[in-house]
C-alpha cells in the first residue's frame, strides 16, 4: 500500500474546498457552467485552457463587455476574468481563494527562504476535473 503523503492530503483538501467556492461562484454568473468545460483541454495551470478560460467568453459576455484574446499582448481569457470580474490586483489573491489559481507560500528555512505550494495546480486540475465529473452525473441522474 502506498505511503499517504500528509502534505498531499491537506493540498487536495485545501484544493477540493476551494474548488467548491469557486463552483458556487460560477454558478451565481452562469448556471450549468459545468457543461461548457471541455475535460479533454482543461488544463488549469494554462490561462488559455482553465476553467475561467474557458468560461470567460460568457461570463464577460453577461457583463455586456466584449473582449478578445490577444496572443502577443499576454492578456489570456483567465487574465481578463481575473481583472474584470474579480477586482483587478486583489482579484489574483481571489482567484487563489477561489480555486482558480495556485498559491504558493514564501516559507522560512535553516538557510533563507523557500517557496512551497499551499495549493498546485495539479491539486486543482484534479478537484475540478472531480467538481465538473459530480455534477454531470447529477445532472443525468
């Protein structure tokens, strides 16, 4: 039996909870989100292929602002969700809160710093892979 990593544990806790405030989130902006996340792309730590990438179109769309991608100035969909509907600089911190974003903290060590993440991306990309896959199945039961 493998050894249970309790860093690991609390990472995916931590995601799962955070996963789920940012499914309520997307629920109060657009009902049944869940079905416009293509699971085969979703990759959450790619500002083109998230989930807010790839809800962005009708979040910002329900905020009668238009926008589009361009590739050479940075500004991807997860960039102008995190901006527009978020609340700018603080709207990062957020989406961390919010299980949009990884979170990495600066923690001290015997010889100086060392950054380790409270929450990766391979935490979300699982609690939202899982999140979405839930509430699929609710929906067709």
């Amino acid at each position: 039996m493998p050894e249970v990593d309790a860093e690991q544990v609390r990472r995916r806790s931590l995601a799962r909870r955070r996963v789920a405030r940012g499914a309520r989130w997307l629920d109060q902006r657009e009902p049944h989100w869940e079905k416009l996340i293509d699971l085969d792309t979703l990759r959450m730590a790619d500002g083109c292929r998230c989930v807010l990438a790839q809800t962005a179109d009708r979040l910002i769309v329900n905020l009668d602002r238009s926008w589009e991608y361009d590739d050479e100035s940075g500004v991807n969909p997860y960039t102008q969700v995190v901006e527009h509907l978020l609340g700018g600089v603080q709207g990062y911190r957020r989406a961390e809160l919010l299980g949009f974003d990884e979170e990495d903290v600066i923690a001290p060590a015997s010889d100086g710093y060392f950054v380790r993440s409270a929450v990766a991306f391979e935490d979300l990309q699982e609690a939202w892979v899982e999140e979405i896959v839930r509430r699929r199945a609710n929906d067709a039961a």
